[in-house]
C-alpha cells in the first residue's frame, strides 16, 4: 500500500528540519566561534543548504501531496493534520513564488552582511554596511514582489514573522500603544532619579557566567539541552529538540547588562524546550510567531526579573558572587533596575522606553519600503527622529542606526513583533497571576508555576492555532495594550 499525502509531507518536513537546524548551527557557530577567513566558504555553505531546501519545498509533488491530504479530511479531522495542512499550504503558496536564484543570492547577501555589520558597528561607520543593506533591501522587496502583498511590499515582509499581520493593523496597534505610552515616559523619566552609584564595582565575566547560570537554571532551563556564550549581539537559537543555545555580552563594570539578556534569552530558550520534541518536522512542532515568541523573553526579562520577589530571592545570591552588593538592600536593587531613562541602546533600555526604540525602526522600514527613504539617508533620518523621541543628539553610528543586528540578516518586519511581544507578556503575565498558585509561588521567588504555566499554554501548543487565536484560548480574551499600561503605571508611576 502507497504511503498517504499527508505521510510524504511528514516525512519530506522531518527532512528539510534535519537541514535546516543544521543551517541554524552554523549560523550559531559564525557568531560565536567561527574564524573571519571561513566567511566565504560559510556564505556557499548557507546558500547551497538554502537552495537544497527550497527545490525540496517547491517540488510539483508538494502541491499534489497536499491536494491529496485536503481531500481526505472531513469535519473530524484532529487539529494537529488541520494546522499542519493549513501552514504547509501557505508555505507551498509562498516557496513556489520565490525562484531559487533568489533564496540562494539572499542566503549568501546574509553572511557578508552580517560579517560587514559587525565591522561597521565595530568602526561606527555606517558607509562600511551601506552597499549590503541596499543588497538585502533590494533582495527583500523581489521577494515582497513574488508573493505580492495587500497594501505595501512591507505586508510581504511582515507575514514571515507575525502571521496574520498587516502593516495597516500594525501601525493602528504601536499608534495606539505610543498614545497611552507618551505621558507614562513623560512622568516617569522627569521624576526624581535614584543613584546608581552603589552599583559601582569589578564584575569579573567568570562570575558573572556562574550567576547568570545559576538563575537561567532557576527558570527551569535546561542546561543538558543548551548553553550560553558570548556574541556581538544577544540571540536564541533553538536547533534540535534537545539543543538550545542562548548568548549574552558582557560588561565588567555592570552585571545587569549580561544577566537581563540570559533572562530575556533564556525566555525563548523555555519556549523553544517546551515544544513537542516528537513534531518535530512538522509545522505545528514550530514556535507560532515572534510575537509569541518575544513574549515570553520579555515575561521572564521584565515580569519576573524587574520584580520585587525576584531580588528578594537573588540578592543575596549576587552578593556572594560580587561582596560589594552586600551594601545594597532590596529596595534600592528595585529602583535600579526599575528606572526610566532615555537612552540610546534598544536592548539595555527600560520597559517604559523600549517600545519608543522599535517604534522609531518601524517607522523608518516603513519608509524604506514604501521608497520614501533610500540607504543612504538613514543615518540623518534614525539621528533625527531618535532626537524627537528621545531628546538624546546620536553622535555616533554605533549607538545609532548600527546597534541592531537584525537588518544585516535581511529581516525586515521583525521590529514590531517586540511591541507586540510587551503586549502579549503583561496580557499572559496578568492572565497567570490571576491563578492564584502561580502568583504564590511567584512572590515567593518560585518560578516553576508560571513555567508549567506557560508551556500548556503557550509552548506546547507550537503553531496549532494563529497567534491572535492561541492569545484567547490562553487567557480568554484578545490582547490589547491594556494590561501593558497597567503593568507600566503600577511599576514606574506608584503614586499617580
């Protein structure tokens, strides 16, 4: 007896998976540990993998196999082959639009991007980066073109990290968000500012390595399935079912800095180690969206780790690594880590600011995208819309418009789903508190709860339901920006 349709798509996505968490290791490996001179032999690597799976993706049978499994399903057909089918099917529609010259130009564009990011961003001159983002725009737009899109080749873009989104509902949602967010950035930034200065000392890296693993471990990560390094850029990179690996940088003058990216990292480590190990391959085996994804960095950086309980547990602990915090009780630990300033760096700025930083890059991708700002022009065009929203003149390009890694990979469209991140945590984080057994064992600094929590919800659940819809049968309703603001004006405006 033949296999079935929907066998051969299983079988053909566990293969692809094999490349592609191959792929995901030595994008790691070029972060953290490859030397320069294997740049170009990485760039024919990654290209060659990338059009191997693309004609495996895009092979007429796919469509013929996915034909074939349609018309076998009735009204009882399991949600896990529903999900499947329905992702497999937009994913066919899509590949089969990109020809493999393309996927293959824009995967070798990527490594000498990012290789040329990190030299500029090193140098703060934007010119060193500039002819390989105009490559990888002009990559980006092609490929907006061959899926086409709604209103604007951004819509294109968006789909391949929120999907469901538009560019419309986006800029209706941060526009939204900015409105109620404003007056609290306001308020919060010209109060009285607590000084920083009891913080002040030697934090050796190795210390700070035991810490920062120590806490991860407390979140329930997995250290027999995943790591932490050091890179240019703090990331994620979840490539095989028992294989995580999270990355931090590190300042030996401020701890925070190192211990808030494990925290945030570690958040999309638990995601990715709370998935179904056994779909692996398939679809629904797959984190739903960066929205989702981001929400959970963003619970355990800022709903757990800016928390009262948290220091109450971990100063103590830090003390240890680092005697000169044996000075500093709970209560200043809490307004440190706790206070509003505008400042220049998107990932080491408050909760209050940071949704300003990824407004400010969305806008600007909206504008790159619609042909209203060329390359050349973003430099003036980041320094003077960040010198309105924040009132800080950019001096330097690597404080500017170069800090971020993500336009050197080509993803474009990926900004907006940290806001939607921040709304979609405060909303879970509300919806788990309300049980009355997680927000015990929070306060008490315990944090398996709100993990076990998260991973019936959130994490097993992989891309079973759209992301607007695993929100609801999370906790009941849409998000929106409420509890967001709530959480914001609780933490950082008290007394108001």
């Amino acid at each position: 007896m033949s296999e079935s349709g929907y066998g051969k798509l299983v079988n053909l996505g566990q293969e692809v998976q094999l490349v592609a968490d191959t792929q995901a290791l030595l994008g790691w490996d070029q972060e953290v540990l490859m030397p320069s001179k294997g740049l170009d032999y990485r760039g024919r690597q990654m290209a060659w993998f990338s059009g191997w799976v693309h004609d495996r993706q895009t092979d007429p049978r796919v469509g013929e196999w996915i034909e074939e499994a349609e018309a076998g399903t009735s009204d009882h057909t399991d949600e896990v082959t529903r999900a499947n089918l329905r992702e497999w099917k937009h994913s066919f529609e899509r590949e089969t639009k990109l020809p493999r010259r393309l996927v293959e130009e824009f995967a070798l564009a990527q490594v000498h991007a990012k290789s040329a990011w990190a030299d500029a961003r090193g140098k703060s001159e934007f010119s060193i980066f500039a002819p390989h983002l105009e490559k990888l725009v002009a990559l980006c737009k092609e490929q907006a073109e061959c899926w086409g899109y709604l209103d604007t080749p951004y819509d294109g873009l968006l789909d391949k990290f929120e999907r469901g989104a538009s560019t419309a509902r986006l800029t209706e949602t941060l526009n939204g968000l900015r409105k109620e967010l404003i007056p609290i950035v306001e308020e919060a930034t010209s109060g009285e500012r607590f000084d920083r200065t009891c913080l002040e000392g030697h934090y050796p890296i190795e210390k700070q390595k035991a810490f920062n693993h120590e806490v991860a471990e407390s979140m329930g990560f997995d250290f027999e399935a995943g790591r932490i390094d050091t890179a240019v850029h703090p990331f994620c990179s979840g490539m095989a079912p028992h294989d995580t690996r999270l990355t931090t940088r590190y300042d030996e003058a401020d701890f925070l800095s190192s211990l808030f990216g494990v925290l945030h990292e570690a958040g999309h480590g638990l995601y990715e180690q709370g998935l179904k190990g056994e779909l692996r391959g398939q679809p629904v085996g797959n984190a739903v969206s960066l929205g989702i994804h981001e929400s959970q960095s963003r619970l355990w950086e800022n709903h757990v780790g800016r928390s009262r309980a948290f220091w109450e547990k971990w100063l103590p602990e830090a003390a240890e690594y680092f005697p000169h915090l044996a000075s500093v009780d709970v209560d200043m630990m809490y307004r440190a880590v706790n206070q509003a300033n505008l400042s220049y760096i998107r990932v080491e700025s408050d909760e209050v600011t940071y949704d300003l930083h990824v407004l400010l890059r969305f806008e600007i991708e909206k504008l790159i995208f619609s042909g209203d700002l060329s390359i050349e022009e973003i430099p003036e065009a980041w320094n003077s819309r960040f010198e309105s929203y924040f009132g800080l003149p950019v001096e330097e390009d690597a404080s500017g418009c170069l800090q971020d890694i993500h336009w050197s990979l080509g993803i474009f469209g990926y900004f907006p789903t940290y806001s939607l991140g921040n709304i979609n945590a405060a909303h879970l984080a509300a919806a788990a508190r309300s049980d009355a057994a997680v927000k015990s064992a929070m306060d008490a600094g315990d944090y398996s709860s709100l993990r076990e929590w998260m991973r019936a919800r959130i994490h097993q659940r992989g891309s079973i339901l759209m992301p607007d819809d695993l929100i609801v049968e999370a906790t009941g309703k849409p998000a929106d920006a409420t509890a967001l603001i709530n959480h914001l004006r609780d933490r950082y405006l008290p007394g108001s």
